[in-house]
C-alpha cells in the first residue's frame, strides 16, 4: 500500500519535475550558460565555475556562461560572430565543425595553425577556474604542444611557462600568444602585398613539393639560430627586398613565418590550390583572427597574463621548488599520434636532427610497442615527480589523458578489458609523489574515435 500511495505522489508532481530544466537546478537564474553545453563533464565544470567564481569573475574569465544578469561575457564576445574564416574551398565538414564548436575551439588566436590532439580551449579556461587560479598567479604546462594553455591563461591574466621538446612547439606556442598583440598595420600590408612576401619566405626557407612528403625544393639551410630559448627565432642571412615595412620587426615576422609554414603544411598534403593561392588565403584567416581578438581586448591589453614558452625536458623543468599554483598537461598520444612524422617538415625547416629528438621525446623512445610502453611510464613517472616538485601545496596537477585499450591489450598480453588504462597508471604515480586524487571525470574525444573514444581528466592535489 505504502509503495502504491508513493507512486501516485510522484505522479502528481511530474508536471511539476518536468517543467524545470537541469541547467535551471544547476546555475542560478541570473546565469545564462552558453549554446552548446551539452556533454556531462562541461555541465559538470559549469557547476563548478557558479560555485568557485563571483559574478564578476564569471564575467571576466567563466568559459560556460554567456551573460551574467544584464552583462554579456568576455567569453561570448570573444566567440561570437564569424570564428575562423575559412577559405571558401573549405569542406561543409570543416565548416560544420568551428560552427557547432563556437564556443568551445576556435575563438582568439587557437584557430592559427592546426595541430592534431590539442585541447579544447574552453575546457582549459573552466579548469584553471576549478583549479582556483587568479590573475597573477602561475600555472605550468610541461607539454604544451601547440600552447592552449599559455594562450588562455594569458587571456585571463594569468601567468604561464609552456615547456616542449619540439624547437617547433616552442615557435608556434610562442607566435600566437605574440599574435593577441602584433602589430596589425604591417600585417594588412603583408597580405595586400602577399606575393613577394611568399616569394621572400620561399627564397629563405624554401618549400614542399606540392602533394608530397618530400622535405624541401631549394632549401637554404637552418633557419633558426641555436637559440632555444630566445623570445624569438632568430634569422639566418634573410634575402633582401620583399617584405612590407614593418614585417621585419620580430613579433610581425613570427607571424608571417607561421602563416607560411601553415600553409608549406597544407601544399605538402595536397595539390588542391597552387603553394602561393594557399598562403594568400592563410594570411588572410590570420589577419582576421589577429584583428578579431585584438579588437576585443582593446584598452585592456595591460591586463593580459605574462607567458613563456621555453624548450625543454617536462621530466627536469627549470623551476624553483613549489614555485607555481597550478598545472595542467596532456602527455602525448605516443600510441595513437606520431608527432614528429606530422611535424617533420616544419622541423625540417628549422634545421632538426628528427632521430635525435626521436631519442628525447616522451612515447618515442623505444623499438618495441613494449619497450615504449615501458619508457613511457618510466618517464612519466619523472614527470609526475617533477610537478610535484614544482607545485604549492594544496594545489591542482590537472592531467588530460586517453587510453587506445586494444592496442595496450596487445602490448601488455591481457585481454581489453583488464587492460589498465594510461589514466589509472597516471593516478597510482601521482599517488606515489604525493599527488592525491582530488576529482576525475570522462569526456568523449571527437576525431580519434578509430584509435580512443574517451579521455579522461584527472585532478590531482598536492599533500
């Protein structure tokens, strides 16, 4: 009887139960999250952000909300309107994608360069705020591929290092964060006049033979001093002529250069559009990507985030004893992404031994897929050791990180299903140095569904 009486009360209140969403019993009513917040772990990480950040805050540096009451968000602004402008060859499935993704990849400098495997800037902007980092505090990415999460914690006036193996992560890292603030007179002149300024990059760098892996035709030598560690790449005996005025200055010529080496990416891959066609068009995305952003953060410049992009070891980090208040880090897909392979003609470019970085690079190390697994978790565990090192007590080591089961099925000789997962063998090292773990959650990866299907973020807390 008791349970009869319980059903029709719940059936009475299911009008009531219905008639309000999740998001209304999430978030405040004065809170309008953005459009297409539609996976389990950003809900999640919304909630979070209403919880840990005041209304001004939110306004400010919240990656989920549009408006905050009356006041729309430096997020949505940064979002709104026209993302990436696309060349109009583009596919429907290219264009589909920075629509349906607005808000989540795409917006300020990120949509510059492509690179497989990078992270969603939106999540990394909710994490930093779960995470409880402020303006003037540091965080630490010691695989920062191509530089998220430098570019957003310089956005939200927090202090960054962004450490990488690959000379040419540290360039590009470094190119776009410069991009918030390049000058943009030289660079309009520079696509007004884009010819002899690919003409100019071509005579210093040369160029990929169209639909081809082969390296270069007419290539000139190392184009960057062995300087890893300047701000900027420095140049070897530049052809005269051929450049605006203004082009040379460094910020200005880091951009140009990664436009062409963008687009030296795109003629390697396919014979779609003639070499120069190709980088006109870049230029052109990457003018209005530069004036988009710098438009919105007019007369706030001062309040952007000091970053560094650095080369380096993740496993030896030139960084002081707890010495900075949060970090966050994917470690590479080593079992799913060759990075070098992709890289290897802007590595080629910048005069890298590609055999002896292969020796220095977490998840490459190794003949055998066994004898890499094994590597790979010997180094992580130095890794781990380090931000441990580095990290203020009680603060967050926040890794992004998948699993390919079947393929570590075959490595470790067990079946898929006991197989375990590069995020349980993370957990127990950070564990071991000290690294508790504080949340985790699971998020769908889209674009490597044939090799993992779901990532997983682990937050860990130093004891």
């Amino acid at each position: 009887m008791a349970a009869t009486t319980s059903v029709a009360a719940s059936a009475a209140g299911l009008g009531e139960i219905l008639s309000q969403s999740l998001q209304a019993r999430l978030f405040p009513p004065h809170l309008e999250p953005v459009p297409e917040l539609n996976e389990l772990y950003e809900l999640e990480l919304a909630f979070y952000e209403s919880q840990i950040l005041n209304d001004e805050e939110l306004i400010r540096n919240g990656a989920y909300f549009a408006r905050v009451g009356e006041v729309l968000t430096r997020h949505f602004l940064m979002c709104s309107g026209e993302p990436v402008r696309l060349p109009q060859h583009s596919s429907s499935r290219l264009k589909s994608f920075f629509q349906t993704k607005q808000f989540k990849t795409g917006y300020a400098t990120h949509g510059l360069f492509p690179y497989r495997g990078k992270f969603h800037p939106q999540m990394i902007k909710g994490l930093i705020n779960v995470m409880g980092l402020k303006p003037g505090e540091t965080v630490v990415d010691p695989m920062m591929g191509s530089g998220t999460v430098l570019i957003e914690a310089c956005l939200m006036g927090v202090r960054s290092v962004g450490v990488d193996a690959s000379p040419f992560c540290r360039f590009m890292g470094q190119a776009k964060i410069d991009a918030l603030r390049v000058p943009l007179a030289p660079v309009r002149a520079a696509v007004k006049h884009s010819e002899p300024v690919f003409e100019y990059f071509r005579g210093l760098a040369g160029h990929p033979k169209p639909g081809s892996k082969t390296r270069f035709e007419d290539y000139v030598g190392d184009l960057f001093a062995a300087d890893p560690q300047g701000e900027h790449p420095a140049r070897r005996s530049p052809p005269k002529g051929g450049l605006p005025a203004g082009c040379e200055a460094p910020l200005v010529h880091s951009f140009l250069l990664l436009a062409y080496l963008d687009s030296a990416g795109y003629s390697e891959r396919s014979t779609r559009r003639p070499p120069y066609e190709q980088f006109h068009a870049i230029l052109e995305r990457y003018l209005f990507v530069a004036d988009k952003i710098q438009r919105i953060l007019a007369g706030t410049e001062s309040e952007l985030g000091e970053a560094k992009s650095l080369e380096g070891d993740a496993r030896s980090l030139p960084l002081d004893d707890s010495s900075v208040d949060g970090i966050i880090f994917s470690p590479p897909y080593s079992f799913a992404i060759d990075y070098l392979e992709n890289d290897s003609f802007h590595l080629g470019f910048m005069g890298v031994d590609l055999s002896q970085l292969r020796q220095r690079m977490i998840g490459l190390r190794g003949r055998t897929l066994r004898e890499k697994f094994d590597l790979y978790t010997a180094d992580m565990d130095q890794v781990i050791a380090e931000c441990a090192r580095v990290l203020r007590t009680g603060r967050i080591c926040t890794i992004v990180v998948g699993t390919n089961n079947n393929q570590l099925s075959k490595i470790l000789d067990v079946p898929p299903e006991e197989v375990p997962g590069i995020d349980e063998v993370l957990t127990q090292l950070g564990d071991r140095h000290g690294l508790g773990l504080a949340r985790k959650l699971s998020r769908q990866i889209t674009g490597m569904a044939n090799t993992m299907r779901n990532e997983f973020i682990l937050m860990l807390q130093r004891a």
